[in-house]
C-alpha cells in the first residue's frame, strides 16, 4: 500500500513555516505500521493543486492533504478537490451544527463565514475537529482514499489522533500492532545502537526505532503479526534483549518524561528538593514546575548568574571559586550542598557551566558544565563535555541534572 502526504500552503513552500504536519502525521501512521512512500508540498495555486492531488491519487491507495481548508478566501484545497474528484459541494447539516454548538458553548456567535466550512464534497465523510471549524474530509473513490486535514498543527494532532487513525486502523489495517517505548538517558544513538544490536537479531515483523532528543534516546518498538500473541512476543522478546543490555539507562516504558519521574519519586517519598541554577538561569526549576502539583514537592529554586550571588545566595566559600574557578565539580557541589541547606530540603540540584557559544578557554572549553546533587548521603557531581550550540547545551544539562536527581532519589532509599 502506497502512502502520499501533500502539505499545501504558500507558506510552506517558500520555507516560512516548517512543514511539522506532514511528520507528525508519518509517525502516527508507522505506529499502526503504515509507511508513507511520498511527501509532496504545493502553494495556494488552484492549477497546481489540483495536479498534485491527481498525480498523488495515480501513485499512492492513501492521500492525505494539510492546509487550506479553512473559511476564508485564501484556503482553497475544497476547491482543488471538487476540480480533481468532479463531485459538487453539498450542504451539511450535522457539520454546521457541531460548529455552531462549538461557537455557542465559548459564548460567541458562529460568523456566517463559517456556513461555508458545513459544504463539503458530495459522498464525502467527514472527520469532526474538536478545536477548529475546519472538519477532515474523506472521499472513498475508486478503491483509492483520499483524505484532506486542515492546516494549524494543533488541530491536525488531534484530528490524527482521534479521528484518523481509528479511522484507518479500521479500514486498511490488517493483522494486530504491539508497540513498547524505551526512553533512556545518558548514552548516544550510536553507541546504544553497538550495545543493542549484536545481541540482537530483528525479524522482519519488527522494527526498532532510536529516536533522539534533549531528554535522551526513545526506543520504538514495533511489531506486527497476524494474531495478538504474533505481534507481541516478537515485540516482548526484543524489549527484554534489550533491558538485559542497556538496562542502566532507561528510566521509562512509557510517555513518562524524566521530569514526570523525579516528581513521581518525590512525591511517593514524601520529599522535596531545591535547586540553584547558574548557566541554566531556571530552565530546571521551569522544568520542574511544568508538571501540575510541583508544589508538593519543590521549595525553591535560585538563580546564582554572578560569582557574588553563588557566595551571597548559596554559601559557597569564595576561595573554592578562586581556586577552582566558577564552572567546576567543586564549585557545583558547593552549589548544590549549599541550597540543600538553606532550603531545608532532602534534595539540593545545582548547574554550573559555559553554554557558549563564546567564553571558553582551552583549559575550560564551551559546552563544559558540571552537575551536582547533594542529599543526606552526602554529594556527588557529574561533568558533561557538550557541545557548541547554547540552547542544547542548556537544554541537555536541565535533562542530565533531572536523571542524577533521579538516580540519587532511588540509591537513596
Ligand atoms: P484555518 O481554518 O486556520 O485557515 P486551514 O486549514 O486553512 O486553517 P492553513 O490556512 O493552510 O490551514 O494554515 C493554518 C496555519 O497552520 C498557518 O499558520 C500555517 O502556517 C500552519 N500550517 C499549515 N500547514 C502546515 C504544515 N504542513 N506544518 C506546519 N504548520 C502548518
Ligand atoms: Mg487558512
């Protein structure tokens, strides 16, 4: 089965806006084992369009079109579709209902602009949008289906999620899915890749996917069979190859984030934690607080930018700075040790470090920073040597701070 995403939009290519659509709605369909074969990209061109979606209807048995259905005069994708598919705009009733119940339950009235989104193709269903007023639409024609989603990315996330993807699961999906997520910390793609795959032989029902980002490597497992148990024990065999390889570093099997983890393990503790922030400048402690009912469990958070602030706010001894510099195992410590205290709390986090991307030195380069976690068992620090890029350099050392609160959180008990 041939799959063609088409993202439509002058924004989208003339490089004002990054296509974001088409790749999420590839990742969902891969999780219910459907891999696309073409992504196209089209402006609001009438002619262009409609030739797009003819050629994409010739090569693919799955179109999925983005944008341009909105209300206005601009979105014209509607009108490429009647053009290609030769059926006309009928009114909807149902469809212009669930939009005016939308408007009237925000208290505003539905602007007449919005009768325009109840036309839709003739024979065509349709996919209800929660949170725009643009439906999906589907035309089923041919043995080929074609399916058109609206543009905002929000609305095309949960259209894809509720709508589509139940959708296709029931029409074109053969046989059963079992997916397992592995997130780990603390080692890269490439050398989890060594470690995993000569103990590992993958049949060809399943895939293995290493899907990295600040907060670490995710592993995707995905296995089809015709039954139930043909899908999972491939699935289940795998993951268990790899637990005994890389165990160490996972921290999750699951959608829990490492913030959602160190939360989870403060809470069931009954503990709190504090922590001071020097190149990170709060992004831990933002971190942190994203996670509903982080009151519970975080004090405090302080940021100590300057020299001065690292002595005035966190007690560490201007001679251990002097020595040993601002961005050091010593002072990171100090750092950490010192918020424990004056916070009163059983967890104190610190970051000190240059997140570039000027102010290295050969002996202390951009992209050194150091982390370190004080508890009741004393403190212990870790050095990271990252890279050049400041926003991931900031981002990776809040997710290596997280993962050391972690490990300290569970040695602790
Ligand atoms: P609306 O009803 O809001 O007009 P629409 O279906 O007409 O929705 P567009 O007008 O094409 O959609 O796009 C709406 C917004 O979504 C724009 O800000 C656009 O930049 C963004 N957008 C459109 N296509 C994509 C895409 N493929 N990836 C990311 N963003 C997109
Ligand atoms: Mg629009």
């Amino acid at each position: 089965m041939n799959i063609e995403l088409i993202s439509i939009g002058d924004e989208i290519i003339s490089g004002h806006t990054i296509d974001t659509n088409s790749a999420y709605i590839a990742s969902k369909l891969a999780e219910i084992n459907l891999w696309v074969a073409y992504k196209s990209a089209v402006g609001d061109d009438l002619k262009k369009m409609e030739e797009v979606i003819y050629q994409a209807l010739k090569r693919a048995d799955l179109v999925i079109t983005t944008g341009g259905l909105g209300p206005t005069d601009d979105d014209i994708t509607k009108r490429a579709i009647v053009k290609v598919f030769k059926r006309n705009l009928v009114f909807q009733e149902d469809v212009l209902d669930d939009i005016r119940k939308r408007y009237e339950a925000r208290g505003i009235k539905m602007p007449s602009i919005n009768q325009n989104q109840a036309l839709l193709p003739q024979g065509a269903i349709y996919l209800p949008n929660k949170i725009g007023s643009a439906v999906g639409i589907v035309i089923i024609d041919e043995g080929k289906i074609f399916v058109a989603l609206p543009g905002v990315p929000r609305e095309v996330e949960t259209i894809t999620d509720e709508e589509l993807i139940p959708f296709l699961e029931s029409r074109i999906r053969q046989g059963y899915i079992k997916m397992i997520k592995i997130r780990t910390h603390g080692i890269i793609e490439s050398a989890l890749a060594e470690k995993i795959l000569p103990a590992t032989k993958l049949p060809e029902s399943v895939h293995l996917a290493y899907l990295p980002s600040f907060s670490g490597v995710d592993l995707r497992i995905v296995s089809y069979g015709a039954t139930p148990e043909m899908a999972n024990a491939p699935a289940e065999n795998l993951a268990k190859q790899i637990r005994e390889a890389i165990g160490e570093y996972i921290y999750n099997e699951g959608n829990e984030t490492l913030e959602m983890i160190v939360g989870k393990l403060l809470r069931e503790r009954k503990q709190k934690l504090a922590t001071a922030e020097s190149c990170t400048a709060g992004l831990l402690a933002g971190k942190i607080t994203s996670i509903p009912g982080s009151s519970d469990y975080f004090e405090r958070g302080v940021i100590t930018y300057s020299n001065r602030s690292k002595v005035e706010l966190l007690g560490v001894p201007e001679q251990v700075i002097e020595e040993f510099g601002a961005v050091s195992a010593e002072t990171a410590e100090k750092m950490a040790v010192g918020i424990r205290e004056r916070a009163g709390v059983d967890y104190g986090a610190a970051i000190t470090g240059i997140a570039g991307p000027d102010g290295g030195t050969s002996e202390k380069p951009v992209g050194l920073i150091f982390i370190a976690v004080a508890s009741a068992r004393g403190v212990k620090s870790k050095r990271l040597m990252l890279g050049r890029d400041r926003e991931m350099n900031r981002m990776r050392s809040v997710y290596s701070a997280l993962d050391l609160i972690r490990r300290t959180i569970l040695e602790s008990d």
